[in-house]
C-alpha cells in the first residue's frame, strides 16, 4: 500500500534533518578539534625544542589531517543521506500516484457496473 503523502514529505524531512546533524557534528569536531591541535602545536612550538619536539609537531599535524578526513567523510555520508532520501521520496510519490490513479480507475469501473 502507498504512503500518503504527508507520511512521504514527513520521512523525508527527517532523513534531511538528521542529514543536517550530521553537518552539523563535522563543523563542530572539524572546528574544535583543529583549533585544540593548533593551540597543541603552538605551545609546543612554544615550549619544547628539538627533535622530539618536531617529530611530536609532525605527529599532531598527521592526526589534525586525520580529524579533517573523518569530518569530509561525516559531510559525505550526510550528502549521500540527502541524494537517498530525495530519490526515495521521488519514487514514493511516484507510487502514491500510481496508486491514486489505480484506485480512480477502479471507482470509474465500479460506478459503470452499478449504473
């Protein structure tokens, strides 16, 4: 049985809502986490010299880079959650109208047979 589509257009805004979540957490980790990590190098940066020091910096940029790759990978499965949800919604109303016509041509035939 088809949704209607108020149920459709419902889901729907949910997948976006929870989509814009997702942003959302990899603006924030992205933000949070990069700023820490630079405020991290710039004590070191401050406070330590020599090797151990540059090779800790090193360590530190690799992981900002790593933080950086999982808030693209969160903003791409939000993207990918935005692309499903449309195609899912185009193809429930695509078959909410089959149905409603479906339903229409079955009250003409039974109007013809009763009158």
């Amino acid at each position: 049985m088809a949704l209607s589509e108020y149920v459709i257009n419902f889901n729907y805004k949910q997948a976006i809502a929870k989509a814009d979540e997702l942003d959302a957490a990899a603006a924030k980790l992205e933000a949070d986490a990069v700023a820490e990590m630079d405020s991290i190098i710039s004590a070191i940066n401050q406070n330590w010299t020599g090797d151990n020091a540059q090779a800790y910096i090193q360590k530190c940029t690799t992981e900002q880079t790593k933080i950086t790759d999982v808030a693209t990978s969160i903003r791409n499965t939000a993207a990918t959650i935005r692309t499903m949800a449309e195609n899912i919604r185009q193809a429930e109303m695509a078959a909410l109208r089959v149905a409603q016509a479906a339903a229409e041509a079955a009250r003409k035939a039974a109007e013809a047979i009763i009158h």
